[in-house]
C-alpha cells in the first residue's frame, strides 16, 4: 500500500482526548521520524527493530489508514498533529469523581460530534459539585453540576417544606 | 453873725442846763418812791411769816399730801379700769384683727396651694398625654422593628435550611452517582448550551 498523496480532512481517533495527548504523540511520531533517519544511514544487511508503537500511534494509524514506514504519512501525520496543537479548540471539564477512560471516549465522542471534529478535552476534579460537571471554554463557564442546580432550585424546596409544615399544622 | 452864734450857744446851754436839772430832780423822786416800797414788802413777808407759821404750814402740808394721795389713789384706780378696758380691747383687737388676717392670708396660702395643685395637675396631664404619644410611637416603631426582624429571620432560615439539606444531599449522594448514570445528563446540559459553546470557542481569548 503506497502513501497518500491527498490527506486534507483526517480522524482524530478518540483515545486523543487531551492536548497533552497530541503532545504525546507528535513526541512518539518524532521519535519515530529520528529513528528512520537514523536508520537510513546505516550498514544494509543489518537487522533493525522497530520501536514499540503506543495504542494512541497505532489508533492514528488506523484511523486514517497511514504507514508511518512511508515518510509520507509520517510528514502528514506530523502537520497534523502541529494543526491540532495549534487550532484544534479545548475545553476543561471538572467532574466529581476521576472520569473513566470508556466514559472520557463517549463523552468525547458525542462532544465532537455536536461542538467541533477535532474538539480536545481536559478533565479536572472538582469533589464538591457531587454530580454533573463544569465545562470551561476560554472565556466562559458552564455550570451543569448537580450542586448548582440544587442551590437553584431552593425556592422549589422551600415550597415543598412550607406545604408539608402546613399540611401538617 | 456872731451874734447868732451867741445867742444859739447861749440857747444850747439854757437848754442843756434845764434837762440837766430835771433829770436829777426826776431820779431823786424815784428813789424816795424806791425807799417807800421796801418798807411794804417787809411789812408784807412779817405778817406772812406770822399766818403761815411751821405748824399750820405743817399741817398744810398733811392735807395736801392726803389729798394729794387720795386722788393719787383714785387716780390709779381709774387708770387701772381705764388700763383693764384698754387690756380687754385691745385683746379683742388684736385677736380680731389677727384672725381677719390670718384668715386672709390662709385664704391666700389656699389659694396658692389650689393654684399650685391644678398646675401640678395640668403639667402632669400633659406629661401622662406625652408618655402615652410616645409609648404609641415606640410601640409602633417596635411592632415594625420586630416585623422585619422576624421576616429577616425567616429569610435567613429559609436560606439557612436550604442551603443545610442542599449540603446534605450533596454530601449524601456525591459519591454515589456514577459517572456513566450522568453521562445522557451531561450531554443533554451541553446540548442546550451548543450555541453558546460553539460561539465562545470560535471567538478564541
């Protein structure tokens, strides 16, 4: 399977949730890119072994059917991962409790599917909102957690406890 | 002219000489009437001496000092009657004239005291009308105090309690809920804020 000529539109799969993963993996990619060059010049004949790819390397590969053999692929994958670094938006979720990494994947999933494809996330915590979470974008905050809407909803709970204390009187 | 002189100190002569000559045969009169009139009254104080002697001069003198006493004595009588009466009158006088004044003088100091009284009574009627204005004011003033006060309190119980089960609830059930029970709440939150997510991200810092 020869490279691609035309990569415009690629994947990001989604196990790259973070911006700390796309730092990953161009570091991972650049490691790669070093090891061919080096392996270029080297004595034919003599036998190489390729260093051990990660799940996230792998997931990019096959995502976007690339061979990172093929310098190619590699060029595109590389200035991919630079557009993302630079433009791809980020948003700061707080939650609860330490997100699972099935639950980060959904999550991400739909997210990129109704804000933006290449939307990366970064997960914080935030013990006191019990349930829900936070989102922050660059300059706004979005309060869904089970905390705020509680404290939002007193009124609704001040009613109910003055109907049950007349119910009772 | 010199005649007349003459005859004028000759005239002034005769004159002076003739005065001169009267007069002393009018002193020399008056001296033999002088002469005649001490003999009277010599003989005058002899017979005196001989009626009013010592013994009826004496016994004069007993008669007058007894009547003399006894006048004295009527006198004194009178005087003491006279001195009674005026005692007894003038007690009644006076006592007349000190209860018509004392009696006036209590009317006055009666007066005084009415006086006195109704002003007491006024100035404490206005003080009772005072206090009373106040106390309605104040309790006004205190029956709102307490008002807001107790919705105050309500307010901040409302706030207190709420806030009291919110924390409760929160503490409850935080760890309790797991993450993939929230996930449809999460999306379904962040699927009504699309737009607004969509805009701040495309806005950039």
């Amino acid at each position: 399977m020869g490279p691609k000529k035309e990569k415009t539109v690629l994947n990001l799969p989604m196990q790259v949730i973070s911006p700390a993963d796309v730092s990953r993996l161009s570091r991972e990619l650049e490691s790669l890119e070093d090891f061919m060059e080096q392996s270029a010049i080297r004595t034919k004949g003599v036998g190489l072994k390729l260093p051990a790819s990660s799940k996230l390397l792998d997931e990019l590969a096959a995502s976007n059917s690339f061979n990172f053999l093929h310098i190619q692929d590699r060029k595109l994958a590389k200035e991919f991962l630079g557009t993302l670094t630079k433009t791809a938006p980020v948003i700061h979720l707080s939650f609860a409790s330490d997100p699972s990494a099935a639950f980060l994947s959904k999550l991400v999933s739909r997210l990129r599917d109704i804000i933006h494809p290449q939307l990366l996330v970064r997960t914080g915590l935030e013990p006191s909102i019990a349930a829900g979470c936070i989102l922050r974008t660059n300059n706004r905050q979005f309060d869904f957690s089970l905390r705020t809407t509680l404290y939002a909803k007193s009124d609704l709970l001040m009613k109910a406890l003055k109907l049950n204390s007349e119910g009772q009187t | 002219m010199n005649t007349w002189w003459f005859l004028v100190i000759v005239v002034s002569v005769t004159f002076i000489g003739g005065g001169m000559i009267w007069a002393m045969a009018k002193i020399n009169r008056l001296q033999i009437q002088k002469d005649h009139s001490t003999d009277i009254d010599s003989t005058t104080r002899t017979d005196i001496e001989r009626i009013f002697n010592d013994e009826f001069r004496s016994e004069l003198k007993n008669r007058g000092r007894l009547h003399f006493e006894k006048i004295i004595g009527e006198n004194a009588m009178f005087l003491q009657q006279d001195l009674r009466l005026t005692t007894s009158q003038l007690n009644d006088y006076m006592k007349q004239e000190i209860t018509a004044k004392l009696q006036e003088e209590f009317a006055k100091y009666e007066q005084s005291i009415m006086d006195a009284k109704q002003l007491a009574i006024d100035s404490i009627n206005k003080t009772n009308a005072a206090v009373e204005e106040q106390r309605k004011s104040l309790s006004t003033e205190l029956q709102k105090e307490i008002a807001n006060e107790k919705s105050r309190i309500l307010k901040e119980f409302e706030k207190n309690t709420t806030a009291i089960i919110n924390h409760y609830l929160l503490e409850a059930i935080g760890d309790q809920i797991d993450l993939n029970d929230q996930l449809e709440y999460i999306l379904s939150s962040i699927e009504t804020n699309k737009q607004a997510i969509i805009e701040d991200i495309q806005g950039g810092s």
